[in-house]
C-alpha cells in the first residue's frame, strides 16, 4: 500500500461503457438480486469508478468512468478482479482542536456494517461539474449528508494525502475544526438523534494507536500510520 502526497486533484469524467458491467450482466442481476434480499434497502444508483490515473508534478489526475452500483457491488464482492478499474474516493479527515479524529461506525442496514472509517463515499454525478469530477465536492457532501457538519466552517490543510492500495485509491483532506473532540462528538449524535442520515451507529474519536481497531479498513490503518511516524 503506496502512501503519496498531492498538491491538487485533476480528474475528468469520460462517459464509457465497462466491458465487466456488459460481460457478465446476468450474474450481475442474479447477486444484487440476492444482496438485496438480504438488505432490501440497496439501491441500484449510479456510481463513478476510477478507469486510470496518474500522479505527476504533484497533481494526481485521471478519468471516472459511469456504471450502476450493482456492477460495482459485484464487482467489489467478487475480490475486485481485474477490470480495468479502481474504486476511488475522497475522505474527509476532521481533526478536532485537541487533536482526536473524528470516524464513523456504519449502521447494520449499509453495505459495510459495523465498518469504521472517516466520513467519505462513491463519487456520483451530482459531483460531476464542468466534465470534471470534483472530489473535494463530494468530500463535503458526504461529509454533511453523514455527519451534519458543513466543511466550510473548517480550516483545511494544503493538499492531499493518496493511499493507493489494491484496485483502491483513497485520497484524504485533513480539515481542521474549531472544536475539542467530544464536543464535536455531541454535536454529530446530536444531528443522528435528531432524524438525520441513518447510515451511521456510532461516532468515534481517535487520538493515538491505542485507539485503532480491527473494524477499520487497512487504508485507514495506512493513513494513521503515516501521520504518526
């Protein structure tokens, strides 16, 4: 797992058709068909996927492609096999005035259950603007869809922290809030509490390697580590 750093983010979005999603359509349907009778709650939307990228200069870029969330389901399921893609996305790094993080715990109805990881999700294409696909948009969407909390009320550090691992590429904003952690805690069970978005169960805060645990993803592990050497 390659930890890199960016100074900006250029990628495009170049409408095409992933030979996987047309290939193997029938067994496609078949495991959504049976994940969703296990979560009826899926839905089968559209969703962006990395088809290449490259860091040079310090500006990594690349191009999204479009498919339905199905096919990446499948595909995620499957053990990623070779495609000709990667699963990528921005995730919001929010570092309260004390330094702990801010991480969020899926609920038991999402596809990644009991998962905890820093808010973030699949770019769509309402992150679509100008042909290019703007991370940092969608960064800031997730970021208040999940957790209530508006980045703009944020400081954020220079540039991009990119985890590229196995047919992933993750890339991280630290942001910085004006707010000790368990304020900023309250302040998100507040919003859940109070009928926002139910995808997450819980919210944690770490502060040191005593506090990582097995129910985060490698990439998150990847991330503090490089943070803390």
């Amino acid at each position: 797992m390659k930890v890199l750093h960016a100074d900006a983010l250029d990628f495009r979005f170049e409408p095409r058709r992933w030979a996987f999603a047309d290939d193997r359509r029938v067994e496609i349907d078949a495991h959504f068909a049976e994940t969703q009778r296990a979560n009826p709650r899926l839905w089968n939307g559209r969703v962006l996927i990395l088809n290449d990228w490259s860091l040079n200069a310090g500006i990594a870029s690349g191009t999204f492609l479009e498919t339905d969330y199905a096919s990446f389901r499948a595909w995620l399921d499957w053990g990623r096999p070779d495609a000709g893609v990667m699963d990528c996305f921005a995730s919001a790094v929010v570092v309260a005035s004390d330094g702990a993080f801010l991480l969020g715990e899926m609920a038991a109805h999402t596809a990644n259950a009991g998962r905890v990881y820093f808010p973030c999700g699949t770019p769509g294409l309402e992150d679509v603007r100008g042909g290019k696909v703007d991370l940092a948009y969608s960064l800031g969407r997730e970021l208040r869809e999940e957790t209530g909390l508006d980045i703009a009320q944020f400081s954020d550090e220079p540039g991009w922290t990119v985890i590229e691992g196995r047919s992933r590429l993750v890339v991280f904003k630290i942001v910085r809030a004006p707010w000790p952690g368990e304020e900023l805690k309250a302040c998100v069970l507040r919003f859940l509490q109070d009928g926002g978005d139910d995808e997450l169960a819980a919210i944690h805060l770490v502060r040191g390697p005593e506090d990582l645990a097995p129910s985060m993803p490698d990439y998150v592990a990847a991330f503090f580590r490089a943070r803390w050497i």
